[in-house]
C-alpha cells in the first residue's frame, strides 16, 4: 500500500492509495476519538498510578493537553 501526504502551512494530509476516502475519515476519526479517550483518562491518574506506569506527572499533564488531532 502507497501513503502519499500533501503538506499545508498547518495540516498534512495522509492518502492512502487503494482505501477508500470514507474508510480513511471513519478510520482518522476512530483514531481521534480513541486518542482524546486516554488523554481524559491520562489526566485523571493518581501520582500513585502514573508511579506505577512510569510516568511523570508532567509529562502526564503535557501528553494530556494536547488536542485530539496532534498525536
């Protein structure tokens, strides 16, 4: 499979050669949702749990600040 990307001064758009266009955007939009799930989740840890996981709680509160559609 090909991945082509068109580049603008803010967003780079991925093309997936051979998947179909709304098979990309319901696959772009499962992603975000899934990324804006664990990023609420993420915020919402224990110093305890983010012990536990490694990670600290700056980094924590750095990952889950960012918007949905940055990865």
């Amino acid at each position: 499979m090909t991945t082509l990307a068109h580049t603008t001064r803010q967003h780079t758009i991925s093309v997936t050669a051979g998947k179909p266009f709304f098979a990309q955007m319901i696959s772009t939009l499962n992603v975000w949702s899934e990324r804006a799930t664990q990023r609420r989740h993420l915020a919402g840890l224990t110093r305890r749990e983010l012990d536990d996981v490694g990670i600290s709680r700056e980094a924590a509160r750095l990952e889950a600040s960012k918007p949905f559609w940055r990865a």
